[in-house]
C-alpha cells in the first residue's frame, strides 16, 4: 500500500507542476509573457522526474501485470505511447523555451497551443493511469510485487520535490502557492 500512496503523491505533484504551467499558459494566451525561466524549470523538472522515476516504473509495472494479466497487454501498450508522446511534445516546447530565451522569433500563439495540447494530453494520460491502471494494481499485485516497485525507484524518489526547492526555488515557490489538485483518487 505504501507503494501505491507513493504513485498518488506522485500524481499530486505533477498535478501542481501542469497547473503552474496552465497558469504560465493562461497569461500568454491572455497577451502576457510569462516567467519563462519558470516554465524552463518545470519542463525541465518533468523531463527528468520522466527519465529518472517514471520510465523505469512503469517498465516494470507494464511487464509484471502483462504476466499476472496478459489481457491488460492493449492498455499498458497504450500508456506507454501516450507517455512518449508526452515526453517527445515537451521536448519540442523544450527547444522552442531555449529559442524564447535566446530571444529567437517563435510565434507565440503556437507556443501556447502547443503548450495547452500538451497540458491537456498530460492531464488525460495522469486520469488514466489513475482510473484504468492503478486500480489493476491494486487488484493484482502482491505485496512481493509492490516491494518490487518500490526497489525499483531512483534512491532519491522520495526526496525528489525537496531538491526541487534548492534546485529551482522559484518553482518551489509557485508550487507551494498552486491549489491542490482536485480530483479523487481511486488509489
């Protein structure tokens, strides 16, 4: 169980991180210019927790449940492509974030829907892992299983957000501001 409260704290977090870009977002649709050092912090926060913590995870918890549950096979492939979708769409606003910095020309309307697209395909893809996968885990995995998960995890998982307030205490900033996630987890 402590494996599982551990995804959902996961999930909390980057919930914050999509809302402080919805709110970097927002401005610019509004004809404001963002903080973009702040949204380079987050894209490149997300980008490493992607590498770190999320892709071996989910490598692990894909194959296991494929072998207790072969039927489970088309949605774990699924998430698994929405995810790389989702880590090659922030790297495309990764680069054009390098280009805003050296202030290059990039048309910022398309930075704003490329960043909205992406905001929203995250948001879908955290909905369902919360309501298609993780309730699968719940049903399925032993405690040998969640031990397996949780072995699995980069040593410094647990202490990743704190190092965010030395690595990007601006970030830190906005995140202890954002409102909570709203949503129920079916954790």
């Amino acid at each position: 169980m402590a494996m599982l409260n551990q995804l959902r704290q996961d999930h909390a977090n980057m919930a914050r991180m999509l809302h402080v870009l919805q709110l970097k977002q927002k401005a610019l649709a509004a004809g404001e210019r963002p903080n973009f050092q702040l949204v380079r912090e987050v894209t490149d926060y997300i980008l490493d927790y992607m590498e770190v913590f999320a892709v071996p995870l989910e490598r692990i918890c894909s194959e296991r449940l494929k072998t207790l549950v072969p039927e489970t096979g088309e949605l774990t492939d699924r998430l698994s492509q929405d995810y790389q979708g989702l880590r090659e769409r922030l790297l495309r606003l990764s680069d054009d974030i390098d280009m805003i910095l050296m202030d290059a020309v990039v048309p910022m309307d398309r930075f704003s829907e490329d960043l909205d697209a992406y905001l929203e395909a995250h948001r879908r893809y955290l909905r369902d892992e919360r309501e298609l996968l993780f309730p699968l885990l719940r049903e399925h995995f032993s405690s040998d299983d969640m031990e397996r998960l949780a072995q699995a995890l980069p040593e410094d998982a647990a202490a990743k957000l704190e190092q965010l307030q030395d690595a990007y205490p601006e970030l830190y900033a906005e995140l202890r501001e954002a409102v909570e996630p709203n949503f129920e987890s079916t954790l």
